[in-house]
C-alpha cells in the first residue's frame, strides 16, 4: 500500500529545537540590519540646493508714472 515513515519522538524535537534556533536567530540578525539600515541615507546623500531662477525680465522693468 505505502511506505509509512516512523519517526521518533526525540527526531521530531531536535527538528523542532533547530527551526526555533534558525528562526530566532533570524530574527535577530534582521532587526540589526534594519536598526543600521534606518540610520543611513536609503537613497544616497542629500544633492547640494539649486540656485534660484532668475527672476523674468517683466518683473524688473518700471511700472509706467502716473501723470
């Protein structure tokens, strides 16, 4: 009919101990990396400001005297 796979119960423990380790350990590893991750520039140094635009020609011509 089919194979039936016995396993023990200390088999089943040791796998259970390991994949708590491994996740733990995990875990672990990912908040520090997060916590250092937080601390730098995500996309690179900020870029030096822009200098303004000058301002259009219209604006610096006088406004014609009332008479």
């Amino acid at each position: 009919m089919g194979y039936v796979i016995y396993l023990s119960f200390p088999a089943i423990l040791l796998l259970l101990i390991v994949a708590i380790t491994f996740y733990l350990i995990g875990r672990k590893i990912g908040r520090r990396e997060g916590i250092e991750a937080a601390s730098q520039f995500h996309y690179g140094p900020p870029l030096a400001n822009f200098p303004a635009p000058a301002p259009p020609h219209k604006a610096m011509e006088k406004p014609p005297e009332p008479v």
